[in-house]
C-alpha cells in the first residue's frame, strides 16, 4: 500500500472560511483538499475537510528582521479580519481603512469593497492607524475562496523599485507556508491512515488465529473428557478404573474452564469494563496455596522450587485476591512448563518500603527458572494474546498464549510494572512490582482458606429450562438446607412468583435463553408487578452467557447479579449469603 491519499490536484487546496469552535471559542480557518480514495472498489474522489487553528497558522509566520514593520493577516471578501495582525485595526480592514484615509467618504469606501470582491490578487497603498503610507497586497486562497490573505509593509525606508516585490513576496511565502502546513497535514494523515489500516489487518489476523486456536484449545480438553466418560461406561464395573477416568476427566473439565475463563477475561479487559475486586488478603496464606497448587506438577516433572518469603514485614494488604493470583499462576505455571525435568524455579516474594507513600507497600514477586528461555525475538510479542513462540519444544506443551497477555493486562490494572529478562537456552526471569495499601489490623482473622459458608433458611425459584442442569444444580445445592422450586421457562416462573405468597421466595436464579419467555423478559415483567413484595425480589441471572455485555444485559434488564455457568459453588453461595444478609 503505497499511499490512501494522493492530491487531486496536486497539493492544491482550498480556503473554505473561518468559524469559531463553540467549545473553546477558538478562531479555525477551514481548509479543504481534494483527494483521491484508494478503495477495494476503485478510487473515489473526496473533499477532505479540516480545521486549522489560526494560532496553529500564526506560530508558523516568520517576518524578515529587517522590515520588521511588515505583517501577514487574513480577511472575508468583506473585509473581515479571520486572522488579524496588531497593526489591522477595527473590527473590518475596510471600515479600518476607511478610518484613516478617507473618513465619510463612503464612495471610496464602497469602491474599495468592490475592488476586493472583484479581484483576486492586487496592491493598495493606504495609510496606516499611525498615519504611515503603506503597501497592501492582498491575494485570494485561490479560486472560490472567500478569504484573501493580506500583507502590509510601511513605505519607509523601501526603494520605490522593490517595494511592491517584498509584500508580494511575503504574501507568497505565507500561500507557500500554508501549502505545507497543508501537506505535512496529508501525510500525517496518511501515516495514520496507513496505520490503522495495518491494525484493523492484524486484528482480522489475530481474529481468524483466535477462532482457530479456540476451536483447537477447547476440543483437545472436550476430547479427552468425552473420551474418558466413553472409556468409564465401557469399564463400569472396574471401579479403580471408573475413578482414574474421573480424576483425569475432572481435570481436562478444570482446563477447558480455565481456557474459557481467560477469553472471558481478556474481552472484559479489552472492552474496558473489567473492575477489581480489593479485599483484605493475607500474602503468606495466598503464596502457600500457590506453591501448593503447584507440588504435584513439580514432582511429576521432576523440577525442584525454591522459595523465599521471608521479607514480608506486612502480611495483610488490600488487594484483589483472584486477580493478584491469577499474575502469579501464569508465572509459575509458565516456569514450571518451560523448564526441563530435572531444573530449578527461584520463587521470591518480598515488600519494599515507599518513602513516599508510607501506607503503601511494593510487593514485589520474583520468579527465575533455568528452562528453555526465550528469543529475544519472541519477547516482543509475548504479551499479545495466541502468541507461543514457535519451536518442538514449546509446541508439544499444552497451552493457548493467553496467559502472559492476561498477566500484562491485570498488572496494568493495578498500576504495577513487569520486568522480563531471558535468554534461550538459558532461562527466564520475570519480576513483578504492585503497589498496595497496607493493611494496619494485623487481628484480623484470615478465612481464605474456608470453603464457603453453609446457607440454610432459604427457598429459592430457579428458572431453567435444561433437565440436566437443574438436576446438577439441584444436587450440588441439596446438601445445604437449601429448598428449590423450578420453573422451565420465563413465563412459568413468573407465574410461580405471583401464585406463591408473598414471602415465598427469597430470591430468583434466573436462566437467560429458555423457551416461551427468556430470562430477560420474564424479569421486565416482574419489576413491573404491582406487588412491592414481589417486584422487589432479587433475581440473579445464572448463565453461560458470560462476556462483560452479557452481564450488562442481566443489569440492564433488572437483574441484581450474574453467575456464571459452570456454576461454581464458592460464588454460588457467597451471592445467596449476600442476599440473605440484605446486600443484593
Ligand atoms: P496459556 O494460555 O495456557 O498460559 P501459554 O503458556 O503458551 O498458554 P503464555 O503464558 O501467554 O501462553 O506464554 C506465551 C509463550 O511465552 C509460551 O508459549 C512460551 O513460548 C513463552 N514463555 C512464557 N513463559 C516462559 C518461560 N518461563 N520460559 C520459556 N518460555 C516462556
Ligand atoms: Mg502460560
């Protein structure tokens, strides 16, 4: 692609008046250029408008030193200043002129009116507000024009013979550095064309790589899960086999959530509606549980973790735990991945002092593995999302390229930094650095390694349409002391709420797509009940959809909160002790 834009008429370019912006109430001159399109359907012709502050115009006026008197301006065919020099005086050059020269000669003034209209370039010699001759040239932008650039030199100390010459010069060196003002303009404008057009080609790119490597990254689990329950049915008696086929088939479900979560995340970060969640947190109890979740991976590959998190002088922070974690997940399951059997990971979690701000501490994670490295090619790119670098060795481990990207993202959040250093063949280190409030309240009792709550007292009417997820609904919740109604569409839900007493139901889970009346309308319908013990219910929608709009959606639509499908119990129950406590 060579150029978008090439000039119509060769650079040439119109003045098409001056304005006043409302907001700013700066003076801009507008100047329009014909240009050609280059499209998929052959090159269009347009004018390309735009807007030049006169400011803009005046930063670029350079007057000789030795006629310091002379000054560039701009009028209307009417005598309007647009761009108006110190020594232009009144509200219009004309009426200006017409003050020092010829006073109530309204005649000459009106000739004066004509000749500009007329004319499109010319030479007055009028006296100026100090009673000086003068030289005026005055030019238009060019055919159509309403505007006339003006110059004015005093006579004083120019020969006769040169006079004229210098104000035409200097009008023409204004025209010419309006030109390239002008075309600096054009190119700029094409650079940027030119560079959105790669962008908007690589993310068609990205997006047909997303869709392949989605398709790829979440049949692989799928296949394994179903492969596993066909190998389980087959071997139902052999029970020892029943159960490895369940261990293994649990952990390919695990993944292929994992996979479907960090899309879910990277389209909440990317559309700019992903919050943080801040809570009380204890580091040591979340830098064990991270070590731990790891152990079995390590010993399996044979890789020996040593660890350092001694230098942790505030061990509660505000943080948003999930988050946080989930940084430093990727960072150690990556080293862990890229590392040969038989390596070592360097695993460091310590604080730094801000002098600056005292109630903030630097949580500082440090991670360094002696495995495979990588280029400093691919080093450019690995925060981009599918980007894995391209060798045997990388290619035979499971992995999507999501997680460094996430990893970048969740650190930008919270304003941290991230530092890579590697080499192939060598090894990787990654330092992470987060600022976070320091917690004061060194009592406070840690209940992060608690399940979740137990939820008794309740009755909830749970609309969904699918037999077999309110049957596995039904059976995960049925150990609490939990009482569930449901209804198999939108409609029939809303039935059941106003056929119940009032205080039936404590609260609505809601699925979204169901036949005869979908989630969305059913709850539209009842916030507009009559009944304010009824309206009022909180309803939570409880669906697979779940990107960012599909969760505004649910808000939009009435709803209280969203939860997500595969249901996890954790969340599932600290929404119902919510509701039971009032906050939804
Ligand atoms: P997943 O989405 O499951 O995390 P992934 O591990 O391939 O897949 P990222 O975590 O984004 O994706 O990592 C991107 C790529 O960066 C990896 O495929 C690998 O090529 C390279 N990489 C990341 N961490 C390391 C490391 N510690 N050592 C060597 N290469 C690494
Ligand atoms: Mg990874």
């Amino acid at each position: 692609m060579e150029s978008m834009f090439k000039g119509g008429d060769e650079d040439k370019f119109e003045v098409l008046g001056k304005y006043r912006l409302q907001e700013t109430q700066a003076m801009v001159v507008g100047i329009g250029t014909r240009v050609t399109l280059r499209t998929r359907e052959g090159d269009k012709d347009y004018l390309m408008l735009r807007i030049v502050p006169v400011g803009e115009i005046k930063k670029f006026w350079v007057f000789p030193t030795e006629h310091s008197s002379a000054e560039v301006g701009i009028i209307t065919r009417t005598g309007d200043y647009v761009i108006q020099s110190s020594s232009m005086k009144s509200q219009n050059f004309i009426e200006y002129i017409r003050g020092y020269n010829f006073q109530e000669d309204y005649n000459e003034r009106d000739a004066l009116l004509h000749t500009l209209k007329t004319n499109d370039v010319g030479i007055l010699q009028y006296k100026n507000f100090r009673g000086k001759d003068c030289i005026w040239y005055y030019s238009s932008f060019g055919d159509n024009s309403p505007l006339d650039i003006l110059g004015v030199l005093s006579k004083d100390g120019l020969k006769a013979s040169v006079d004229a010459w210098y104000i035409v010069l200097l009008v023409c060196g204004t025209l010419v550095l309006l030109m390239v003002i002008n075309g600096a303009y054009l190119i700029n404008m094409n650079r940027r064309l030119r560079e959105e057009a790669r962008l908007s080609e690589q993310a068609s790119r990205a997006k047909t790589q997303f869709l392949s490597a989605m398709s790829h990254d979440i049949r692989t689990p799928l296949n394994a899960v179903l492969g596993l329950m066909t190998i389980a049915k087959n071997k139902s008696t052999d029970s020892q086999r029943v159960e490895e086929c369940m261990d293994k088939g649990l952990q390919s479900g695990k993944h292929l959530l994992t996979l479907i979560n960090d899309v879910l995340d990277i389209s909440k970060i990317e559309s700019g509606s992903f919050a943080l969640n801040p809570e009380r947190i204890s580091l040591k109890v979340m830098i064990q549980d991270l070590v731990e979740m790891q152990e079995r991976n390590l010993s399996d590959r044979g890789i020996q973790l040593l660890t350092d998190f001694e230098a942790l002088p505030h061990n509660y922070v505000y943080a948003d735990k999930i988050r946080l974690n989930q940084i430093y997940v990727n960072l150690l399951t990556n080293a862990v991945k890229y590392t040969e059997p038989g390596g070592i990971i360097f695993l460091c979690l310590y604080q730094q002092e801000i002098p600056e701000h005292p109630e903030n501490t630097r949580l500082v994670f440090y991670i360094e593995d002696n495995g495979i490295g990588m280029t400093e090619e691919f080093q450019k790119n690995m925060y981009h999302t599918f980007s894995r670098e391209i060798n045997t060795q990388v290619n035979s481990i499971q992995g999507t390229g999501l997680g460094l990207a996430i990893v970048k993202q969740m650190v930008d959040l919270m304003g941290g930094t991230i530092v890579c250093n590697s080499a192939s063949g060598e090894g990787t280190a990654f330092e992470v650095a987060i600022d976070l409030p320091i917690v004061e309240d060194e009592e406070m009792t840690d209940n992060s390694g608690e399940e979740f709550q137990r939820i008794e007292d309740m009755h909830l009417l749970v609309a969904e349409d699918n037999d077999l997820n309110w049957e596995i609904f039904h059976e995960l919740v049925s150990e609490q002391e939990i009482v569930c109604d449901r209804a198999e569409n939108g409609k029939e839900c809303v039935e059941m709420l106003k056929e119940a007493s009032p205080d039936t139901y404590s609260a609505i889970l809601m699925d979204v797509h169901m036949p005869i009346m979908n989630g969305y309308e059913a709850t539209r319908q009842i916030r507009s009940l009559e009944d304010d013990r009824l309206n009022k219910i909180p309803i939570i929608a409880m669906t697979a959809d779940a990107f960012a709009e599909d969760v505004q959606a649910c808000k939009d639509s009435g709803m209280n909160g969203h939860i997500a499908k595969p249901i996890n119990l954790k969340i599932l129950f600290s929404t119902l002790e919510k509701i039971k406590n009032g906050q939804l």
